[in-house]
C-alpha cells in the first residue's frame, strides 16, 4: 500500500497538482529503475494494474521504449502472447512474441483465435483494448465497471487459471 501512495504522490507531482513538489524531491518518491517479470501466477493475485492514466507519463513511456527496444528477436513475430510485468509497482501486460519468453505466465492476445481475453463493459459504454508501445490494457474511460478477463497459463502451460481484472485488481481463480 506504501508503495501505492508513492506512486500516487509522484504522479500529482507530475501533473503538478500537488504544489508543495519540488523536482529534487521526485527521486525519492519512487524507485524510476523497478522493472521487472512477473514469474509465477501467484505473483499475480490482488495486484493493481498500471492506471491507464499513467500509460502517458513520461517515466512510463521511457521504460515502454526501453524495454522493447531489448526484446530478444523473434523467429514468429505473428505468434504473440500477453506477458505481465511490473512497472513502478503495478502490472502492466505486454504483447510480445511468443518464442521469446519461455519462464512466464501469459495470456493469448486480444483477438487471437485461441484467446478468450476480452474487455467488458458492465456499467457504460464501452471498454476497448487500448495498446501503448508494447502494453496493452482495458480503456475504461466510457465505462464505470470494466473488466478484464482471461486464461492465464503458466510458462509451461500446465496450469491455466481465470484472470479477472475489476476496478483495476487482479482476480485469480481455479
């Protein structure tokens, strides 16, 4: 949760809604290096998912680019999964080829034959797949309950649970 408020704060700073911010400050609110891949669906669990607010911040725009601009090359760039990461404390799904990460959960594309991820708008209009760089995610900006859903199967495929996102957390089940 402390980590959360930090974020929080770092954003207000940002938008300089919050007065009180001075720059030199900014480096200590948030660690700008964390970055890293979710290996185990358990890691998944209760987690919030990157605002879609926050896809145009600069800091999360930088580390987008940075990271795909390191993405291994690919002998199937047709063949694509959705890979979590966690950027700045909160998860944000990746597309990326498949063939190029064999030690993470993932779910199957938006619209890929074999996907059952959708976007659902239960309270508004609309709720579409929204993609920044590498990052894809549920626009909820014409909807008051949209959700997120998925199968979400383990690197080797062996375990495959539901993924629900509601309100911006992350939902497991068998």
């Amino acid at each position: 949760m402390k980590k959360v408020l930090l974020v929080s704060v770092f954003v207000l700073c940002i938008l300089k809604l919050l007065p009180s911010c001075k720059s030199t400050r900014l480096n200590t609110i948030v660690d700008t290096t964390e970055f890293s891949f979710i290996q185990s669906m358990d890691e998944l669990e209760g987690k919030l998912i990157l605002p879609q607010e926050f896809y145009n911040l600069p800091i999360v725009t930088s580390k987008l680019k940075e990271l795909e601009s390191h993405l291994l090359p690919s002998s199937n760039i047709n063949l694509r999964k959705l890979v979590p990461i966690s950027l700045l404390g909160y998860i944000v799904f990746i597309d990326i080829p498949a063939d190029i990460d064999n030690t993470s959960p993932y779910l199957h594309v938006f619209g890929d034959s074999n996907s059952n991820t959708t976007c659902n708008c239960d309270i508004g209009t609309d709720c579409p797949c929204k993609s920044k760089l590498v990052a894809k995610w549920c626009d909820a900006t014409n909807c008051k309950k949209c959700t997120m859903s998925g199968s979400v199967y383990s690197f080797d495929s062996k375990v495959v649970q539901s993924l629900s996102i509601i309100n911006g957390r992350i939902h497991l089940s068998n």
